[in-house]
C-alpha cells in the first residue's frame, strides 16, 4: 500500500509539493486553515492581499519538475520583465535591462497562480487512483510522532477537533509555521526571527482606456528613494500592482490626507498622477501594512516523519523576489531526493545537510537587495547630470 502524507499548508508551495507527491503514488492530504479561496466569498478576497510576485527560472524549474505541462497552463498569462525601469524624482525613466540575452524574470498573480494550483489537483484527481485530498477550514493545532508516523490534530468549523493518522508530514504552513513549533519539540532545531525596520502597503495603478498599460509591462518600475521606494509590476489586465516599502515610523506619521499628499507629490509625482491622489490617500489611511521578518532555521525534518518547506523555512524579506521561487525550488529538491534515495530519512537527511548553506546565502542576498534597489540602481549617469545640472 502506498505511504500517506499529509501537507499541513495550501499556499504555493503546500499546492506544488502536494502535486508531486500525488505524481509520485502518495496518498496525500492536503490541509489549510482557510475556506478554499477559489469558492471564498469576494469580501474574503479583497482582504488578502494581492500581491503580484516575480517568478523566475528558479521557481519555473520546480514547476516544470513536478509537470512541465502543467507548469505551462498555470504560467501562461505570466508578464516577462526584462529590466528594471527606474523613475528619477524629475519624471525621467530609463531603462535597465537584465541581461544581453533576453534574460527576464515574470510578473504574476499571486492569488491566481494559488488558484490554479488547486485547480491542477482537481485536474489531477479526474484520473489518478490516490486521489489528493483537500481539507480546508482545517487548522493544524497538534502534531505528535509515534512508531507508526505522525498522528494530526487539526480544528475544524466551530472550534471541533479530529485527529488524522499518516505516515508522515510536510510543513509548509508559512512564516509563523505550527509544523515547525510542533517539530522544535522534538529536535534541537537552531532557529532565529527577525524583523526589519520597513513596512509595505499596497496600491493599485489602473488600466488605461481600452486596458491600456500606462507604463512600460516589460518592466519592473522602481521609484527609489533610498530610505523608502515604490515598485510596479503590471498585471495582465493592464493595470499595475504598485507597494511602498518605507519604515514603519514614516508610514504610520503619515494619517493626515494632506501630509500623504505632500509626501506622495514631492517623492513620486508621476505616481501621484497615474494612481491617482485621491486612492493614493485612501490606501495609506485604509490598506493594510505588512511587516516584513526573516526566518532562519536548521534543521529542516525531524527522522523520516516530519520536513519543512517554503517560507516555513526560509521566510525572506521581498526584495531579491525570491521567497516563493526558493520555495518551488525546496520542492524540486526534495523530489528529487525521495526518488533517487533509498529511504526517505536518507532524502530528508540530505535534504538538511545540503539546503541550509544554499538558504542562508539567498536570505542574506535578500536582505542586501534592499540598498540595490532603492539606492544602487541610480545610475552613475543620472547622478552626474544632477550634479551638473547644479552648476
Ligand atoms: P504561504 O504562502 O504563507 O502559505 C502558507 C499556507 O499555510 C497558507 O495558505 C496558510 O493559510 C496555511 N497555514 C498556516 N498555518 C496553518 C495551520 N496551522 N494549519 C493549516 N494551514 C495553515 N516571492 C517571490 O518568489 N517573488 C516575489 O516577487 C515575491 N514578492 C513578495 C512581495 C511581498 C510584499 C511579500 C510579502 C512576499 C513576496 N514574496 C515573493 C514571497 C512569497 O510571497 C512567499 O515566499 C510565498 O508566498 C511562500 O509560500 P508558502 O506556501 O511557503 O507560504
């Protein structure tokens, strides 16, 4: 009989993992604390953030190694970025592309891109025999190990608990992971939280007429201003997901409508224009902010019974636009391994002992791609005609 596994998580990561587990014979559970947001009502939607995120090769190879066909169907409205477009404070844009080659990184929808893989599970199970299921509305609350594997608490609807038995666990229940609270218990897990002094908060550029972009898709737009900054990447409705990144104490001065005016028309005047004053003012006073953390730990997987994946691993700040591509890149690895090892505490085991080095050097180039972005990339050029402007 095949081995059970249940996957406590059905973000990005959870979704995928759970895929290539079901492709590989598993009888996989896959369990969320949310209602399925492909049926959630739209008041429940419009208070998740949507985010659009930058996929690149990293995260398209972990697609493509769990199903290349299906990678294609859920990448396929994907925006390719092929440079960073930099807005100077005088209005100017100049373009910086990636690389000599065409090299470029994808905008895509976040929420979508977790719906559509929900949505290749249930293509999945029209046909195969271990068929994955899906368990919303079902919040991890205790995990115990035994001899046999590892028995699931999980409260249900109405404060209701049950207890499911599997032979094993993947945790990929995000930054403020229970998996890994619940396997700390268990193993001498070095582990370090850490927030940064930055918040993010988002806006909205619409389409133009007809769903005209009114800036370049190609591109991810960066307005950098060191201490703070604003990016854009476009959607494929014409519009643009647009998030402030500034600290905390800036942000949360800012609650009078004509303080985030001044602010916002002397830092980012062609924003101003495009997203308009009056929803510039609305989503400093309304939308919600984000903290930004970093997660380090080690290790990943307590024996052949329980791993982490994802941000629960690895949660990283957003500036190097890596944090899910590293995930989807955990579940190539850790595939990988279960198929070419003999057991699956070898696969785990070697999963610890190379992944941490590789994990530490992505959190660190994350955190340093803050001063790249919002000050580094003014280019030489622009600094010396301001300099000469000056004379
Ligand atoms: P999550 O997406 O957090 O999913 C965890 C799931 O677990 C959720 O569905 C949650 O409901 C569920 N869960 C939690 N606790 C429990 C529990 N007790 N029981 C059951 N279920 C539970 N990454 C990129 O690669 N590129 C980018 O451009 C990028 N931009 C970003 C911009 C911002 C502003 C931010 C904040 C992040 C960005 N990221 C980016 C990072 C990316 O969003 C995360 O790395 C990614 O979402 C992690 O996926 P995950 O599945 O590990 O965790």
């Amino acid at each position: 009989m095949s081995e059970s596994v249940a996957v406590i998580g059905a973000g990005l990561v959870g979704a995928l993992v759970a895929l290539g587990l079901g492709h590989r014979g598993y009888n996989v559970t896959l369990f969320d604390l949310r209602d399925d947001p492909r049926t959630a009502g739209t008041a429940i939607k419009k208070n998740l953030r949507s985010i659009n995120l930058a996929v690149s090769d990293r995260g398209i190879r972990g697609l493509e190694f769990v199903d290349s066909e299906m990678s294609a169907r859920v990448l396929k409205e994907i925006i390719p970025m092929h440079g960073r477009m930099i807005h100077t404070l005088d209005g100017k844009q100049e373009s910086q592309i990636y690389g000599l080659f065409g090299e470029h990184i994808n905008s895509i929808d976040r929420a979508k891109l977790n719906e559509s893989l929900l949505d290749e599970i249930d293509t999945f199970n029209k046909t195969a025999v271990n068929q994955i299921k899906l368990k919303f509305e079902h919040k991890l609350v205790n995990l115990n190990f035994n001899t046999r594997g590892a028995s699931v608490e999980c409260e249900v609807r109405y404060g209701v608990k049950r207890s499911f038995d599997f032979d094993f666990v993947i945790g990929a229940d995000g930054s403020y992971s229970n998996v890994r609270y619940q396997m700390q218990k268990y193993i001498r897990m070095d582990y370090s939280q850490e927030y940064i002094d930055k918040c993010y908060l988002e806006l909205y550029i619409p389409p133009g007429e007809n769903g005209a972009f009114l800036l370049n898709p190609n591109h991810l737009h960066i307005w950098p201003r060191k201490e703070f900054m604003l990016i854009a990447l476009a959607n494929s409705d014409g519009s643009f997901t647009s998030t402030f990144f500034g600290p905390w104490s800036l942000t949360e001065a800012l609650k009078k409508a004509e303080d985030i005016e001044t602010f916002f028309l002397s830092n980012f005047p062609d924003a101003a224009d495009l997203i308009g004053m009056e929803n510039v003012v609305k989503a400093f006073t309304g939308n919600p902010k984000g903290a930004l953390m970093q997660v380090t730990c080690s290790q990943y997987h307590f024996s052949d019974k329980c791993i982490i994946l994802g941000d629960a691993t690895h949660s990283m700040v957003p500036f190097y636009g890596q944090g899910m591509n590293c995930g989807f890149e955990d579940v190539r690895i850790l595939l990988g391994l279960l198929d070419e090892k003999e057991t699956r505490e070898a696969a785990f085991d070697t999963y610890t002992a190379n992944r941490h080095k590789d994990l530490k050097a992505i959190l660190k180039l994350a955190l340093d791609n803050y001063k790249e972005m919002s000050t580094k990339v003014i280019s030489s050029a622009y600094l010396l005609r301001k300099t000469l402007d000056s004379f």
